[in-house]
C-alpha cells in the first residue's frame, strides 16, 4: 500500500471519527422527566403548580366576606349554580370554582378533585375546623356526586352540625346548616387551604 492510499485512509477514519463525535455532541437529548402530578379526572392540571404559587394570603375574615358576596351578586339574589357557566368575575358557578372565589385562586378556579389532591389545601381533623377551612367530598369520578363547603363555624356545642357556605345545584349560593363529614362515613372529610393565614 502506498503512502498516499495509507494517508486517504487515515484521514478518511479520522474525518469518520469527527463526524460521530460531532453527532452525538449535537444529537437531541431526551426531554427531562417532568414531575407528575396527582390529577385523578383533573383537566390541564399542569396550571395548578404556577396557581398555587400565585394563591395570595388571605385571612380567614377574607375568605368569609368573599364567600358573602354571591349571596347577593345576582342583582340582589344568589349566583345561580352551574357547572358549565362563568359568574361575572371569571369564577365557575360550581361549588368548587365558589370555593376558589373565596379564597382568591387563579379563575375559573382548580375543580373538587384538584383543591383535595393538588396541593391548595391539607387534610385536617373535624375537631380542628375554623371560619374558612373547607369540607369536601372528592371520591367519585362524577361531578354529581362531589362537593365542596366552606365551615362558617359550628352550629351546636357538640360539634355534630355546622354553620356554611355553599354553591348548590338547583339553589346557587347559600349559607346553610350541614353535618357533612361529623359521622366520619359519607365520604366528606376536613381540608385546610395552605394560602389562609391565622
């Protein structure tokens, strides 16, 4: 083999050698692995994270006179209640976009599912329930059959009826009596929402 066919093959294997390096320099990296987020039937649940973040501190006075405003928003009379449709100020008119309204989250507000699962609030004992805290019902996988209050306060020394705000369907917006959750087997258990201060 001559001395230029041995210099060609060694600049061929060197530009070989190059190019491969070159490729797997520039070659696309796969995609890091994002976090996954416990939605269950949550939609575009990867809003909630930036949400939460955003949730301003709110006093538990706060969260109880927003709650009061939907009482009379619709010219005098409750919102009325409804899983498709938006009130005025961009929150759902369901009991959780109600919820989201009176604690001040990001419209139209995470749904029932979300503000259990998604990091908006903490499970609590019903013994420790105070003005603003939340008791929910988020173990079907229809919206029927969820549901979402705000405690007001307790009705009886007893603890076994509480005073609270509410989206209902068929009624809109009310405050009313319920011992959702005090028996410990219906399914309705005591959250706190981590933006209430106090």
């Amino acid at each position: 083999m001559s001395k230029n066919t041995t210099r060609r093959w060694g600049m061929a294997a060197l530009t070989a050698v190059v190019c491969i390096g070159s490729t797997a320099l520039t070659a696309p990296s796969a995609p890091a692995a994002q976090p996954t987020l416990r939605t269950a039937t949550v939609s575009s649940a990867s809003q909630y994270p930036e949400a939460l973040r955003a949730a301003p501190r709110i006093s538990r006075a706060e969260v109880l006179a927003r709650a009061k405003t939907w009482l009379t928003a619709n010219n005098g009379r409750p919102v009325p209640y409804s899983q498709n449709k938006y009130w005025k100020d961009g929150y759902r008119q369901d009991c959780s976009g109600y919820v989201s309204m009176a604690l001040g989250l990001a419209k139209p507000g995470p749904n029932t599912v979300a503000l259990k699962n998604n990091g908006f609030t903490r499970r609590i004992a019903m013994s420790q329930l105070a003005p603003g805290d939340l008791v929910i019902k988020a173990n079907s996988s229809s919206a029927d059959n969820r549901h979402v209050v705000i405690f007001d306060g307790w009705a009886d020394s007893a603890h076994t009826v509480y005073k609270s705000y509410e989206q209902a369907g068929g009624v809109g917006t009310r405050w009313k009596q319920h011992s959702y959750g005090v028996n410990g087997r219906d399914g309705y258990h005591a959250y706190r929402p981590v933006n209430i201060v106090g």
